[in-house]
C-alpha cells in the first residue's frame, strides 16, 4: 500500500502542485509513488490542464517531497534569466526577453561590435555561397526555394575568433562546446528569406538519420545578429506570434527541443524578407552528443 499522502512532511513549499486542488496533487504523488516515470506523467498532465513548465515544477515538487531523484528532466542547452544582466564569462550580456516555453532568451551585447566585423570578415576570406538546406529524404545538402540567402560555416574552433564566441555560447547555455556544429553565417540582401522551418531533425523521415548518426538531435539553436537592418529580416516564430528584430551584437537563443526532449513544435522558425540593408547572421546548433 502507497504511503498516505497526508502524511507526508506537509511544512515543504508545495505552491505549484497544489495550484490545480487537491485531486491533481494526489494523483502526481500517488502516480510517482507507484513509480510511474515523471515524462509520461507530464504528457498525461499538459494533455489535460496544465502548461508544461507548471507540470515540470509541481513533478519537481512531488518529488522532493516523497525524496526521490530529481534528475527526471531531460539534459538540454538552457540559459537561466534570474537577473537582467548575464554574466557571459568575458563579458556581460542584457536579458531583453524571455519566454519559458518554448525556451527563447533574447540577449543584448553577446557580441561586441568588432567582434561582429571581425566573424563577417572572416566569413568573407573563405568566400559566402548559396545557401542550402538538409533534404529529410536523403539526408544531403541541397538548393531550396524557400532559403534564398547565401552562407559560409566555420568548423568548431576554427581560429580564435571563433573559439572565443562558442566558449561565451557554452557558457551561458551550460553545454559543453564540444557538443555544437560550427558557426554558419547567413547573408541575406533585400528581398532574400528564410521560410519557416524547424532546426531539429525529424527522427521518422529517413534523411535524418545520417544527421542524427553524428551528434545526435539539435536541442538548442543561437542567432547572433551581426548587422543592424534597417527594415525586415526579423527572425519570426509564427506559431507563437512572435518576431525578434535583428540588432547588431545582439542573439536569440531557442530551445529546439521541449522539457521531455521531443522535438520542439513551437521552435518553427525563419528568417522574414529583408526590406532594406543587408543581415547577416550567425547561427550556432548545439546537439546532444558530442559533434
Ligand atoms: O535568419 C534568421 O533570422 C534565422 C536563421 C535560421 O532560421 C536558421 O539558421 O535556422
């Protein structure tokens, strides 16, 4: 027989647990009790009415409170917001948004100025092309209608430069750098877009399985802004309404996958049409395992 829950040390702060009555409280302890896996239950919970990060704390409550482990959430790049000013290790970057889900931080001054010139610059020594996108079927890199921008990709440390911003990167996310692709630098002039697409590799198309092969899922994605723009190009999440302006210096970080570790439908993401100016940008993917 399962320990009554009255018993249990009623003085731990339970905010969140409690937040849906007491039925929903006894179901989670009563659940984690019999040892059912806290993923399976926070699908059972966000089908009903909770939000996910809600149902993520009130499991970490249970938990806490029946002293069981509390290591049940999946392990993914995420940047902590407890102030308005991220210390980036070199340098201090400005929190400017944040959602918790999906994950999104927008952060001011990730970049300096110079650092900026100094990545188009080296971007431009190796020559920019056409950029092209992953096939799911294949797996191969190819022309696509919907990216009409041209490109460059750095491999992971390739000079100084480089390895200083994906150490800063690293840092703020608390993943290691050995688990992220180069540095890709975008270059899109007006009327040049990026369609609405996902980072993350689709495990059931046949294609992703060479990408997943190495480094496994993409879990997180930064867009470090290296121009300003002067009208268009935002970078646009349409499921959540929401679109980030570029700003020289500046970098959006987003979750590609959520709390369990499944592909992020929220992440549906893309470049919006440049209008006037020319944006450039640097994307950096950070995978599961090492790259
Ligand atoms: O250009 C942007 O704002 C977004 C870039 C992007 O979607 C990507 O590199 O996956």
């Amino acid at each position: 027989m399962s320990t009554p829950v009255a018993k249990l040390e009623p003085t731990l702060s339970c905010t969140t647990l409690d937040s849906k009555g007491a039925t929903w409280r006894e179901w989670v302890l009563d659940n984690l009790q019999r040892g059912c896996k806290p993923q399976t239950m926070l699908e059972n919970m966000t089908a009903k009415v909770w939000d996910i990060e809600t149902a993520a704390q009130a499991l970490d409550e249970a938990l806490a409170l029946l002293k069981q482990p509390s290591d049940w959430r999946s392990s993914r790049p995420y940047i902590n917001t407890p102030a308005n000013y991220l210390d980036c290790g070199d340098r201090v970057a400005q929190v400017l948004f944040s959602l918790l889900n999906p994950r999104i931080v927008l952060l001011d001054n990730l970049l300096s100025q110079q650092e900026c010139d100094t990545l188009i610059e080296l971007a431009e020594q190796k020559g920019i092309k056409k950029s092209s996108v992953v096939d799911h079927e294949s797996g191969q890199f190819v022309d696509h209608d919907g990216r009409s921008s041209s490109g460059s990709y750095f491999t992971r440390g390739e000079n100084e430069h480089v390895a200083r911003i994906e150490k800063r990167l690293a840092a703020i996310s608390d993943w290691p750098v050995t688990h992220a692709e180069g540095l890709q630098i975008l270059k899109y002039e007006p009327g040049q877009e990026y369609r609405p697409h996902f980072d993350w590799f689709d495990p059931s198309k046949p294609g992703s399985a060479k990408q997943l092969a190495r480094g496994g899922q993409r879990l997180g994605t930064f867009v470090l802004y290296l121009t300003d723009v002067e009208a268009g190009g935002g970078t646009i999440f349409p499921t959540l309404g929401v679109e980030v302006c570029p700003r020289k210096g500046a970098g959006v970080f987003f979750a590609d996958v959520d709390e369990t570790g499944k592909p992020e439908q929220k992440s549906l993401h893309g470049g919006s049409p440049v209008i006037k100016g020319t944006k450039i940008v640097a994307t950096y993917w950070q995978r599961e395992n090492s790259y």
